[in-house]
C-alpha cells in the first residue's frame, strides 16, 4: 500500500481495488471519528467516554494510513495543522491526539509529504476554519453562508490539484468521503435531541400503518 499512486502522472499502479477502497474508507471513519468528538467535548450532544475510547483507535487508523501512503498522509496533515493553526484543538483529548500524529509526522513521513498540496490545503483549510467562525456572526450572502458553512475552500482546492495532476483523483473521492462522514454525524445528532424522538417514533409508526394499509 506503500506510495499507491503515482503522483507524477496521476495514474494508477499495479495497487488493487481493494486498498484504494480501504483508503476511501479510513478517510470516512477519520472524519466521522473527528466530529464524534468534537460534538462529544463541544456540543455535549454524545459521550465523553465513548470519544475518549474513540480518540486513540482513531490515532492508529490514521497513522497507519499514513505510513504506508503518503499522499494520505499529505492531506490529512493539512487537515490537522489547519485545525492546530485556527485554533480549534481546544480540549485534553484532541491536544493529546494531535501530539502523537505530529510526532509520528515527524518521525516517518517528514521527507515523503508532497509539499504543494500539503501547504495549499493548509492554508485553504485554515480559510475555511476562519471563514465558518466568521459567518456563525455575520451576514455575507447566501453564496458567502454556504461556501463557509460547509468549508469548500479545501474541497475547491482539491478539486484544483488533482486538475494539474499534483494529486491523483482518488484523493478526491477519499477527501469527500471524510467530508460527507464529518457532515453525517449532525444527522446522528440532530436524530439524538430528546424532544424529537417522539416525532421520529410516530413518523415510523405512520408509515408502517399507510405501508399496511397500501397492502
């Protein structure tokens, strides 16, 4: 799985299906991890404990993945330090995580990360950390909410590099699946506010008894 794409040419190698795969998957699981937590210490809307057990599994998906793929390794070291740079490691259990993927950063993949992109997604994440402060408490524009609401400066410049071919197509869909993880677990919150259970319960039940009577 080591080095699995040519970032030269963009194509792909000899690597199977199945590793490109898991590497769309471990994105996923990273960026959902990510928002567990952060809900979990920021929102309370989960359990602390839970995040806390989540925290290091999630620190060995991530590492392993970067280790044996450096490209991997390439943006979710730009997600990271855009994260550390804006600010928003502000609890015990993120510091923690953020000290040992930096240190394994520093101790196996220093030399292998593709430097364009990793400083062009850095710096575009930290826009978008910015940007989703700045339009929590004020007005910019539709085009303005939505952009920041849902942090598109990384997703554009994804789109960018993988157009001048400084990074494979693959890390595209990878990135969007860690973005599309992230965004779901306000589903997951949203469906775990108490006073909403009811209604979700006689939602269900409605649609048993109209699915019956369709019968």
């Amino acid at each position: 799985m080591n080095y699995l794409i040519d970032l030269g040419g963009g194509g792909v190698n000899s690597a199977s299906s199945a590793a490109h795969i898991l590497i769309i998957i471990t994105f996923a699981l990273i960026g959902f991890g990510l928002k567990y937590i952060d809900d979990a210490f920021d929102e309370e809307q989960f359990s602390r404990g839970v995040a806390m057990l989540m925290a290091p599994i999630l620190v060995v998906i991530w590492a392993g993945v970067s280790i044996f793929d450096s490209i991997s390794a390439t943006i979710l070291f730009s997600i990271l330090f855009a994260v550390i740079l804006s600010g928003k490691v502000d609890n015990l259990t993120f510091k923690l995580s953020s000290i040992a993927l930096i240190a394994i950063l520093f101790s196996t993949q220093m030399l292998h990360l593709s430097w364009i992109p990793f400083f062009a997604l850095t710096v575009m994440g930290l826009v978008d950390e910015k940007g989703n402060d700045y339009v929590d408490s004020h007005e910019t524009g539709e085009l303005g909410d939505f952009f920041f609401a849902h942090r598109c400066g990384m997703k554009v410049c994804t789109v960018g590099l993988c157009m001048i071919s400084l990074l494979p197509w693959l890390y595209l869909i990878a990135f969007l699946a860690f973005d599309t993880a992230y965004e779901s677990v306000k589903v997951l919150r949203y469906l775990s506010v108490p006073h909403l259970r009811p209604r979700v319960e006689r939602f269900q039940l409605a649609f048993i008894i109209l699915n019956h009577i369709n019968r």
